[in-house]
C-alpha cells in the first residue's frame, strides 16, 4: 500500500533557487493538503485542494504555488526560495474530512541556504 | 475561528509511568477531535478520535474523553512504553471548514 508519496525527501536549495516538491496518493481521495512543519510550531496550513480542480489558500501561503494536476497529484513549486522556507513539508489527503483521518506522507526536508 | 491549545512540551516519563497530555479547544458550532501521532522521522497518523460531546476515543491503551463543559479532549495512557515516544498533535474540524486545525504538539520521550 503506497498511500500518500512525497517527492524528495530531502533537498538543498540556494536562495532564489526554485522547486516543485511533489505529491501523489492512490486512495482516491477528494482532499489535499500541503502542510509545513517548524520546530514549536506544529503544522500549519499552506495550501489545500477540497477537489480536483480547486484550491484554496491555508494559514501561510506567500511564497508558494500549487497545482491539483488531477485527483492523484498535488504539487506544491517554490518560485524564488528563502532561508525562512527552511522547513519540513508534508503532504495529506482525506476522503472525507468529517471522519478526520487525513493520510500523511512521510515528509520532505528542504533546507534553504 | 478554530484553536487548538496543548500543553507545553517536552514531557519526560519513566516507564510505566501515568501519561496526560493537555488539549483544549475554541471551535464554531460542535466540533471533531482528533489525537494524531507523529514517531521520528515519520508523518503523522491519526491515533483515535472523538465526534461528539461525552464519546470517548481509545486506541493503543491511548484514551481521550471529548469534554464540551470544559472544551477539553486530554489524552492519557495508564502505563506507557518507551515505544510510546513520539509528537503528539490534538486537532479539530467543525461545521463547513474544509481542513483540519491542529495544535503545536508535545513531544513524548520515555525513558526505560
């Protein structure tokens, strides 16, 4: 069982570097979500795809974009890279949000130098 | 808008030591909650759940009560296990919103 897949796992930029990080789940879910991860933070919100076809800002999208290329993939691109991006990035998909069981990858470490 | 509150980590145990793990909420009309789990270099994954006021969710010896007098959702474990050693995150969705809320999560060591 695959699940939830995140593409890389780990990755150093420069600053003004761009990438992609990617995303793909094979549970036909309706539901995507982008998190990132900071040391006494906990998880917050970047951006979210309820459906295929939509997309909606979360709690701290400046400097991000993202693409729900179809109901598998959602792939979140840094356009210009920053120190302040240096984080750990997950992916989640639900099937349906009121059972609250959203499924995580396994997260990518992006280091911003 | 909706909150999440957990208490302030790390927590440190002995094994077989009583676990509690704070959480409380703010939330529009009659929340979910959630307790998900975070072991080292994994993503997280729900732990146990509760949907109305008084349920109880259990999973793993793990168990939270969904309070709505107190606005409460507390994990506890009777006897935890150096295994048990993880980031614990409480969460929470209600009424229309489309994502999940969470906490800031508490970091468990247990020590053998």
């Amino acid at each position: 069982n695959a699940g939830v897949t995140q593409t890389p796992k780990f990755q150093v930029l420069k600053t003004g570097q761009s990438m992609t990080l990617q995303c793909a789940q094979d549970m036909n879910h309706n539901s995507m979500y982008w998190y990132r991860q900071d040391p006494g933070m906990g998880l917050r919100l970047i951006y979210y795809s309820a459906s295929e076809g939509t997309t909606d800002k979360g709690e701290v999208p400046n400097g991000y974009n993202v693409s729900r290329l179809n109901k598998r993939e959602f792939s979140l691109r840094l356009e210009s890279a920053a120190p302040s991006q240096t984080s750990v990035y997950f992916c989640a998909s639900v099937g349906h949000l009121n059972t609250g069981e959203l499924f995580f990858g396994e997260g990518s470490r992006l280091t911003v130098l | 808008g909706n909150s999440v509150t957990q208490m302030e980590g790390p927590v440190t145990l002995s094994e077989e030591a009583f676990l509690t793990i704070n959480c409380t909420y703010t939330a529009t009309g009659y929340p979910s909650l959630f307790w998900y789990v975070q072991y080292p270099g994994e993503g997280l994954q729900l732990l146990l759940k509760a949907t109305k006021a008084d349920d109880k969710g259990s999973n793993k010896g793990f168990e939270a009560t969904y309070r709505k007098e107190t606005t409460s959702f507390h994990l506890e474990k009777g006897s935890v296990q150096v295994s048990d050693s993880a980031v614990y995150f409480c969460a929470l969705t209600s009424g229309s919103a489309r994502q999940l809320t969470f906490g800031s999560g508490t970091q468990l060591t247990v020590l053998p």
